[in-house]
C-alpha cells in the first residue's frame, strides 16, 4: 500500500508549481484538495491494511468522528449564517447586499426540510431526469466553492518582498466624502507595507485608485491620497489614479500608469485591499495583465461571512461562460430525457 503514496505526492508536487508560478489561480485550489483527498485515501489505505492496531485507530477514530459531526456541522453553519444575518443588519442596516448570508441559511434550511415535505406530484418517474441534473449542477458548484474557498485561503499565505516599486491601493467608495474604516484599512495596509520597506531600501511610490461615484464631490483617489498624508506619507511619494469606477479599472489603469512612468521598464508592485476581496482582486489584475500579488487588511468577523458569500457570487459571473459550457449540457440531456419518457410512455 506503501506505493499509493505517490499519488499525493505527485499532486502536491503539481499543487507547488502552480501556486509558486502564480497564486492568484482558482486552478490551484481545484489541485490542492485534489492532493488532500489523495492523501486521505492514502492514509485509509494504510490504516485498513496495516496489522498495527495502534495504526489504526490513529486514523479511523478520526475519520469516524468527522463524519458523525458533518450533521452537527451542517446545523450550527446554518444557525450560524441566521445569527451573522442579523448582527449585520443591526451593524450596517437592512439592504439586500447584507441579507446573503440569510438567504443561504434559509436555502439550507429548506435543503433540509425537502425530504419531509417533498410533494407527492414530483415523485414521478418522469421527473427524475430534472433532478438528476440539478444534482449534478449543485455537487458542481460544490466542489467548485470548495476550490474557490481553498484557493482563497491558500493566497492569504502569499508574502510579497519588500523590493516593490509601487502599491496600488483599491478604491471602495467614500461617505459623505471621507474615508470610511473598510477603505481605511486598506491604506492602513499600504502605508504599513510602505515603512517596512523604507527602512530596509527605497520607500515606494504609493498609487491610489478609484474615481468620482455619482453621489460623491471629489474623486475617491484624492480623499484617499489626503488620509494617507495626514498619517504622515510624503506627497512625492504618492499618486492618483482618479478614473476607476470597478476592481478592473483599478488593475488596467493602475498598470497604465506605471507603465507611462517606467517608460517600458521592468518594475515589481503590489496592490491591497481588505482580505476578503484579495482573491477576486488577484484575478482583475491578471485579466488587466498586471503581474502583481496583494496583501489584505483585516475585516471584522461578523462582515466576512457576507462578504465571502459576494465574492464567490462575483467569481462564478465573472467565470460565467465556463460555467454555461458545463451547465448547459446537462440541463439539454435532463429536459431531453424527460421529454422523451413523457413521449415513450
């Protein structure tokens, strides 16, 4: 049994040089629990076929115990998601973009409760195509948020050199014209990142992207420029990039930027922005072609849930065509087998 550990091995193996390539690729999350479940099948393996008792118990008790808890699990998320509901809307009011995590508590909720009041009318056979399918498509996106979730904490880990020659600083909207703690944070990170590195070599040159919204009397870059100087940044060291309206605005415009004032020269930045949003960020900055890591700042525990349940929701329609070649298929075969046992009947 010794020889299926080659397999996890192979696949970390792979894991490694991607992620060291780059790390700002869902694909790396996709191979790193490709590895972890290699893994476990080894360890299975061994436990089974090993006479060592000790062995195991070592790794069946464990096992044994995770699965009896997964039920456990399932109900103190969904009560989790309930209660993280509504100390955000006593936190940041009652919008829509802050009920996410209600709505997925109330999606497990009815997920559980299906097998108790499933209606006697969708019990025909005629029927099973459709839920076939659906269950393929969730089990899909399954597995795709697994990998989505594993490659977003995987970048956390991502430390780049103090050896950067700018800092981007994404922009997300002003109130009543200042600077609100979540944007706060992010320069906060920036200005952090800047002293370290000055006291080691040359301070970077920090670039604050994001322009004018409609409800806002000056560009956000030039509010944000003002913040970082009051905490003491020098102004030659800064710079406004006040045209951005998205993420990928920030990342394209940003790079244009530097571009102009390298005049096509090599140059290392980096970009920071809370770290919920670092991933999704990491995939603008290479659609804007910028080969540049983040590093996040810190969000507070009851905004992350939320927040985390918005970013995947924006990865899944920014990746949307991937996800149409894979859907599309399987919902045409459903409704065509479905059709045809109405037909063949």
């Amino acid at each position: 049994m010794i020889y299926l550990g080659i397999f996890p091995l192979i696949f970390f193996v792979i894991f490694l040089i991607s992620y060291l390539k780059d790390a700002r690729k869902l694909v790396n999350g996709f191979l790193f629990n490709l590895f972890f479940v290699a893994f476990l099948i080894f360890c299975l393996a061994i436990s089974v076929s090993s006479d060592n008792q000790f062995v195991r118990l070592i790794i069946l008790i464990p096992a044994i115990a995770i699965i009896l808890m997964l039920p456990f699990a399932f109900l103190a998320l969904m009560f989790g998601l309930f209660l993280n509901a509504r100390i955000l809307w006593q936190r940041e009011g009652k919008r829509f973009a802050n009920s996410l995590t209600l709505l997925v508590a109330i999606i497990m909720l009815l997920f559980m409760l299906l097998p108790i009041v499933y209606p006697e009318s969708l019990r025909s056979e005629h029927l099973q195509p459709i839920f076939v399918a659906i269950s393929l498509i969730t089990f899909y996106f399954f597995i795709n948020l697994s990998n989505f979730l594993t490659a977003y904490f995987l970048y956390q880990f991502n430390r780049p050199k103090y050896n950067q020659d700018f800092i981007i600083v994404l922009g997300s909207g002003l109130i009543n014209d200042k600077v609100p703690p979540l944007l706060a944070s992010r320069i906060q990170k920036a200005i952090q990142f800047y002293r370290k590195q000055a006291t080691i070599t040359t301070p970077p040159t920090i670039i604050f992207s994001g322009g004018q919204g409609a409800d806002e009397n000056l560009p956000e870059a030039e509010a944000m420029q003002k913040y970082a100087i009051e905490q003491g940044i020098l102004l030659e060291h800064t710079l406004q990039e006040n045209r951005s309206v998205n993420t990928y605005q920030n990342m394209l415009f940003s790079k244009q930027l530097m571009d102009q004032l390298t005049q096509g020269k090599s140059y290392n930045s980096i970009f920071t922005t809370n770290n919920f949003h670092l991933f999704r960020a990491g995939l603008y900055a290479r659609q804007a072609g910028l080969n540049s890591q983040g590093i996040g700042s810190k969000t507070a525990f009851y905004y992350w849930p939320n927040a985390m349940i918005r970013e995947y929701v924006a990865i899944v329609v920014l990746q949307r065509k991937r996800h149409i070649k894979i859907i599309a298929p399987i919902l045409l075969l459903a409704i065509t087998f479905a059709i045809l046992s109405f037909i063949l009947v």
